[in-house]
C-alpha cells in the first residue's frame, strides 16, 4: 500500500486540531489504516512516531517507533500501533526534545512526562498495557496529543525553545531560534 501524504501545518491547521473518534471494534479497516500508518511512518526516516490525524484520518490510532537513539536508523525499528490509546498514569515531567513530521525542519523542547503507564488496543483488538519511560514517554505522549489536537508547538513555554537546526561555520550542527514563529502558529 502506497504511504499516504503527511499534513503539513501550514496548510492543515484545522484538520490537526481536530478531535478524533475512538476505534469501535478492530476491523480490517482498522487493521488497513494501522498499515498505512507504519507504512507512511517507515518512509520517512526522520520520524518516530505517527497520529492518524496526520494522515487525516481521525480515528484514535498511532504508531511509534519505540527505543530510538541518535545513532539507530529508525528505518530497522518495526513500528508498535496504539488504539484508542488512555493515558493511565502520567508522571517525571521534564524538559526534552521535541518535533513533528508536521512541522517539517521545526524542532523544540516541551515538558512532558518521562514516565506513562498507557492502556490501548493492540492491532489485533486485544486490550494491553504498556509502561513507557524516557524518550518513548515523550513519544507516546506527543502521538496521543494528536489525537486531541494538541500540537508539539502548544507545549512550547518560551519563543527561544522553538528552533531549526543548521550547519554552523565550523560544520557542527547548531540551534538557530526562529523568532516571532511561535505568534504565528499558536492558536
């Protein structure tokens, strides 16, 4: 199945903030749309995780790619789907990195927690729970948003938080602030 198109904000603000549906019952419909999610999600090499949302779909599923670091290709990472994913237990609240295939180039560092306990539905429609800690935390946490609407960007606390990333003079890669972007794509 060809990966599907990823909203970009710019010109899909209200479709990302759209509220989605819980799941139903896991049908083959269901079982289509998660393979489409990580079908999309594994052609974009840069990406950790997908809401159906940004595929516009608004149903409550995800896919993420679960123990990622700098170093892995993310593209050798299966990724793990979540339906009707519930928050069970939120807590370790902390500042990290933080950016969406929606916002392509755009980057931040949001407070979420570094520790969910989640309940969802496995893609076979069994009800499972899963504890998630450190950057998976952050992960499943921003992919859930999703789901509600709530975007990277909302959890941004200061204008210098929200950055690209450039090649500085000496070849290191640098944090360039983006100033006045974020009065342009807050709510």
């Amino acid at each position: 199945m060809p990966a599907r198109k990823i909203l970009l904000y710019a010109t899909n603000e209200a479709a990302l903030r759209r509220k989605s549906r819980p799941v139903n019952k896991v049908t083959k419909r269901v079982r289509d749309l998660v393979r489409d999610l990580k079908d999309t999600l594994m052609g974009c090499p840069d990406g950790a995780g997908l809401a159906a949302p940004q595929i516009n779909v608004h149903l409550r599923v995800v896919v993420v790619r679960l123990g990622l670091r700098d170093e892995d290709d993310a593209t050798a990472v299966i990724p793990m789907a979540l339906i009707n994913p519930e928050i069970v237990e939120a807590r370790d609240e902390r500042a990290d990195f933080d950016g969406c295939l929606s916002f392509p180039g755009l980057y931040g560092t949001t407070r979420r927690p570094h520790y969910l306990k989640v309940k969802a539905l496995d893609e076979t429609g069994q009800m499972v729970e899963h504890v998630f800690e450190d950057f998976d935390a952050v992960l499943v946490h921003h992919e859930i948003d999703h789901l509600d609407g709530v975007l990277f960007i909302d959890h941004i606390e200061r204008p210098e938080d929200l950055y690209t990333i450039q090649r500085g003079a000496d070849g290191t890669l640098e944090r360039v602030p983006v100033p006045g972007l974020l009065d342009r794509v807050r709510r």
